[in-house]
C-alpha cells in the first residue's frame, strides 16, 4: 500500500500524478481539511479526477485526534507499506506517520514554490525539517496553544503508544527542476495524467490571464504601488483581453480598484491547472508577478508566451532575497520570460 497524505489543492493534484506516475494499485488516500472552506471544496472536486482505493477525509478541528487514530490503526494491522507521499514536510502529524510506520521509501509532494524552498534552504543541507516532540511543545509561544501541543503528544505517546523515531529522507516527485543531496531520489512530474484529461480546448486569441499574488496583502510590496504596476501592465495588453485571475488571499478592496480601473475579474471556482479542462477554453497568453501557474501551466498546456513581470527592488518592502532567487529560478525556465516593468 502507497499512503497519500494531503492538506491543498496543489498537493492532492500532485499526489494524483504520483499514483498514476508509480502505477499505484493499492492506494490510500488521506485527505486533512484546513480553515480556507474554497481549498476544502476543491479538494472534494479534485479527489473524483482519478480513481483511489481507499479514501479518508479528515474535517477541522479534530483532526490531529482523528490522524493519530487512523494512524495507530495501520500500525497495529500491520499493513505493508510501500511508501509515504507527503504534501507539507513541517506538519508535524504527516511527519508522525513516517517515523511511526515501516515503509520503504518518503516522497514530499509539490506545493508550489514552497518545494523550491524547502529543497533549496534545508533538504540540500540534508536538514529535513523533523522535530522533536518536546521541541514541538516548547517552541510554541502561545499557553493555549502549548497547552494544546502538551494533551496532543499525550494522546500520541500514552493512549496510541506511537513512540516511533524513524528518520525521514524526503525524495522527490515535482514538476521543478531541483539539485538533489547523495540521499536523495528524484522523480519529474510531467503531469502525464493530467494533460491525458486535455480534449477540444478552445485557444481564445488576444486573451490574456494575469494570475493575481496576495503582494500587499503580505506586506511585500504597498498597495498603492501593486494597483499602480497591474495599471502598467494593462497598458501593455492594450489591444488585448485581460483577465485578472484573483488569488485566494487577494482582497476584496485590490479586486474592486482593478474593476474600476478595467480589469476584467475571472473567479475559477477550482484550480487552475485544471480549469481549462473544465472549461474547455485556454487564453493564448498567461503572466504574473509571482505564481506557481508561471510553472505548472506551461508543463500541461501550451501558450505563445508565459511572461512573469519583475517587480522593481525598490518597490520591495519585504522578502526581497526570497523574491529575486525566484525571478532567478524563472529565468532558467525555458518556458517563462522574466521581463522589468
């Protein structure tokens, strides 16, 4: 058995690929719920895109209590397994099921750009992110929260006797192109299964989509300044269809000042890479400031030009480091135009 273990859109699509990529006969699919209710319904559409074995769904709050259960249900059945494919390596009770149940090998699945991240800032240094459970507890700042952390590891290590120390090594599967340690494996999603779903798509010329990134809403760049680099941006599509594609933390003010100043706002109601299947129609040209989609999208379908859109360093209030090693990592994807606005 393969155990699939994910909390975001992006991770269940990726984890999909993963089953069809290993041709998975015996796969369990283990679906945690977050706060954001609009990730939670994509996630319920996106489980139907492929056939699982077996598939649990865990709701919000409980579900630290509810993993740990099923979690001591595998081991105590001793159900072989293959391996572990994970979404977000710093939760800690996806890491509980690597270092409690005897598999053969850990895969972290993609998570946008977070993937890069994570590959380039710890997994490189061979520091994957596992903690301790006491540090867990003691790291925490907040009493409630502590407290909380304190009745989980309780839970855990006296009512499940899951005491389990096995050492985690995150191998690959990601739609990225990453350096690797000695390890490491590293396996290339394609998004084959994917792009088999792809069938009469409507390539609208002279249509644009621009994917929206939360910028002032993360205090990256003002707000002013964003509603003022998306007004030159328009600009430059003059003779264009430009739809503004909303991103999920985008807020309602940033929507209503690109309506007044002309935008037209395109809400999908499901995520992006697979959007065009579902409607069928595919704009010629997508750009951005920073989006996953600069990536992923190009893998699946094909468009005349994908341009990501440099934001000045000047603009740059916070994470400035982060940011110019991404426009970097664009710039050695042969599918993406860095460009300065």
């Amino acid at each position: 058995m393969n155990i699939y273990l994910v909390e975001s859109p992006m991770q269940l699509l990726s984890a999909i690929e993963a089953k069809e990529y290993f041709q998975d006969k015996n796969s369990l699919l283990i679906v945690k719920n977050v706060l954001k209710d609009d990730y939670n319904k994509v996630m319920s559409e996106l489980i139907t895109f492929s056939k699982w074995n077996k598939i649990i769904k865990i709701k919000y709050p409980l579900s630290t209590y509810v993993m740990l259960y099923h979690l001591f249900k595998l081991k105590i059945s001793k159900t072989k397994i293959n391996n572990i494919f994970i979404g977000f390596p710093k939760t800690r009770t996806f890491q509980w099921f690597c270092e409690n149940l005897n598999n053969n090998k850990i895969f972290l699945l993609d998570e946008g750009v977070a993937t890069i991240n994570f590959q380039n800032n710890f997994f490189i240094k061979k520091n994957y992110l596992q903690k301790n459970d006491f540090l867990y507890i003691k790291k925490e700042k907040k009493t409630i929260q502590k407290i909380k952390n304190i009745f989980k590891i309780f839970i855990k290590r006296y009512i499940f006797n899951l005491r389990g120390k096995n050492k985690i090594i995150y191998n690959l599967f990601s739609c990225f192109q990453l350096k690797i340690n000695s390890e490491q494996e590293y396996y290339c999603n394609k998004y084959n299964y994917t792009k088999k779903q792809i069938s009469n798509l409507n390539i609208k010329k002279d249509m644009i989509y621009f994917y929206g990134s939360p910028l002032s809403e993360n205090n990256i760049i003002n707000f002013n300044i964003e509603i003022k680099l998306l007004n030159k941006i328009k600009k430059n599509y003059q003779n264009k269809i430009l739809f503004y594609i909303p991103h999920p933390s985008d807020s309602k003010k940033k929507i209503l000042y690109l309506q007044k100043i002309g935008f037209k706002i395109k809400k999908n109601d499901t995520m992006a890479e697979i959007e065009p299947i579902k409607s069928q129609i595919l704009p010629e040209e997508i750009s951005s400031f920073l989006s996953t989609t600069l990536y992923t999208l190009p893998k699946i379908y094909h468009y005349t030009q994908v341009l990501a859109f440099k934001i000045p360093n000047e603009h740059i209030n916070s994470r400035l480091q982060a940011i110019e090693k991404l426009y970097n990592e664009y710039e050695k994807d042969k599918d993406i135009k860095v460009i300065s606005i």
